[in-house]
C-alpha cells in the first residue's frame, strides 16, 4: 500500500511518466479522466459534486465546504474568505504542504507543470453548477497560490497578485463573510481522499497501456521514490523494512492491522486488512485490478533494488495479504 501520505510523488510522478510516453496531451487526458472519476463522482459522499449538489441553491457554499474540509485534512498553511454578498471566495495558500513535500525530496524532482492539475481538474465540475476559478501561480517555486472562484459573469474587481492577506481579513469583516485561516500545525496530513487518486492512477494505466506498463511503472516508480529506503535496507538489513513499514502504517493511523516477524533470513510481514481499500469502499469506489500492484509489483522492486527475494502467499478482497522478505 502505498500511504495517503506518499501519494504526491507518484502523482507527480505518474505525470511525468505519460508526458514521456505519449506528450502532455496524455497527461491532459489523464486529468480529465481524475476529474469525471474523482472530483465529478456523485456516488462519493465526499466529492465536490456531491458538496456542490447538496448547495444547489448556493453552490459557491458547497464548494467552501469542500475545500476547507480537504485543505484541513492536507493540513496547508491557507487564508480563504468566503463573501457570498459579493458571490466570490478567495483562497491565499501560503504553503501548500503536497508542492512542499515535493519541493523537499532530494532525489526526485516534481513534475514541471504539476501545480497545473489543479486547475484543469476542478473546472469542468465547477463549470457545470455555474462557478469560475481562476489561479495565481506564480508562487509555485515557494509550494504558494491564490485563487478565486465566483459565479460566472460576475467576476470581482480584484487582482489576485496583489492581494494580500490582510486585503482578505478586512474583507472578512463585511456583513455575511467568513473567515478561514489554517496554520499547518493546526492539522495533521491525512488527506485518504488521495487513496482514491492513486488507485485511479493506476486504472488508466492498466486502461490504456495494459497489465505489464502498470506493473513497469510502479517498479520504476518504486525504485526511485523509495531509493531512500532501499538504500537504508542495503546497509541496516531487514530491520530497515520493518520500521519503514511500521512507519508507514501508522502514518495511515493503522498501526494495529500490521504484523511482522522478524528472523535473521526473513522478514514475515501479515496485514489484516489495507486501510486504503477500506477507505475507497467507504465513499462507495471499488478499487481497481489494478490495485494489487501497490503491493505485489512495490514489495517485489523494493526487494529486488535491495538485493532480496520477494514472497506473496496471498492478497484477498480487502486487501488481507501476507508477504515475506527473505535474504539470498
């Protein structure tokens, strides 16, 4: 399983991997599909279309709601006013903690357009109940955007380059406004609507491309992203492994579902159930064929760029599996 927490390098990743394929044209294809399948599901409870339909009245509502749930759970460092006499919102993310922990890893640089997906795969929802998001990227380098979203036709007189926090704390004070203001240490990063996102990663890929290309990327994906960890096994030994696992799991806040042996040849790893799979049943997604390959084709590179042999005995509808680590 790959954590709510690591999900951002592979998207970046998986970005990069059809811009090389097929041109970003593919990556464009990829975006659109992300926002019917994820940000335009209305069997999910959690998505924006289902916000949004449930304020069909004042759909500028739904959408506020919908972001200051998910910039919470990502745990960003953001000012947002919502100004419904005005029939606008505003957004200044001051750190965005996904672009930030992409801008932090040393061995792996983030996609060139990355940042881009955000406006690409909220317009058309957004379009389709009568609202208008405009971006300011040019804070990118330092993980940093504004925003605006209005309802259409009537797009304020406010230039987002400009604007300033305190702009948005006076705004704040008119009669009907809200204020949002969110420090990162307020939060804690668990983001599991990105469990949705990986999983639809990997859906396209086997879509479009087929078994073997999902099992090459996430091999490929494997060895770079966690070179780190690798590296680490090759020099500590299994016990690497385990407190990577270990980590991991509680990261996703389930500890308890992860059990391990550990012998001077072999490391037995049992997990009861995966977290992940149980998360995208509850907002009503099953996951993908795919979906296997987050743990079979993953432990199994991880293994080989460690100079080890990799064991599956089983992975089971939710996700019950048990795998071995066992030393040449």
């Amino acid at each position: 399983m790959i954590s709510c927490t690591e999900f951002i390098p592979l998207y970046s990743e998986f970005f990069r991997f059809l811009d090389e394929r097929e041109g970003f044209d593919a990556v464009m294809r990829y975006w659109l599909f992300i926002s019917g399948r994820n940000v335009g599901n209305r069997a999910n409870p959690n998505s924006l279309v289902s916000n949004l339909e449930r304020s069909k009245d004042d759909p500028l509502k739904g959408a506020w709601e919908y972001w200051s749930r998910a910039l919470a759970e990502e745990a960003s460092d953001t000012i947002r006013v919502y100004y419904p006499k005005g029939g606008y919102t505003l957004s200044h993310m001051r750190h965005c903690p996904s672009r930030g922990r992409l801008n932090a890893l040393e061995h792996i640089e983030p996609y060139y357009d990355y940042c881009e997906h955000c406006s690409v795969v909220y317009s058309p929802t957004l379009e389709e109940f009568g609202l208008v998001m405009e971006r300011d990227h040019s804070g990118i380098p330092n993980a940093e955007c504004k925003s605006i979203l209005y309802v259409k036709g009537c797009r304020p007189d406010i230039d987002l380059a400009t604007m300033t926090d305190d702009d948005m704390r006076e705004l704040a004070k008119e009669e009907g406004a809200e204020l949002l203001d969110l420090q990162a240490e307020d939060n804690k990063y668990l983001h599991r609507a990105f469990h949705n996102s990986s999983d639809a990663a990997l859906r396209f890929c086997g879509e479009n491309y087929g078994d073997e290309v999902v099992r090459q990327f996430m091999a490929d994906f494997t060895k770079r992203y966690y070179a780190p960890q690798i590296e680490d096994c090759k020099a500590r030994g299994l016990v690497a492994i385990r407190e990577w696992l270990e980590a991991v799991y509680a990261a996703e806040e389930a500890s308890e579902v992860l059990h391990t042996d550990l012998s001077d040849n072999e490391l037995t790893v049992r997990i009861d159930h995966c977290p992940a799979i149980a998360y995208m049943r509850s907002v009503n997604r099953e996951p993908s064929p795919w979906y296997i390959e987050q743990t079979r084709t993953l432990y199994a590179a991880f293994a080989e760029g460690a100079g080890l042999d990799f064991k599956l005995d089983y992975f089971e509808d939710d996700g019950k599996t048990q795998f071995h680590f066992i030393k040449k």
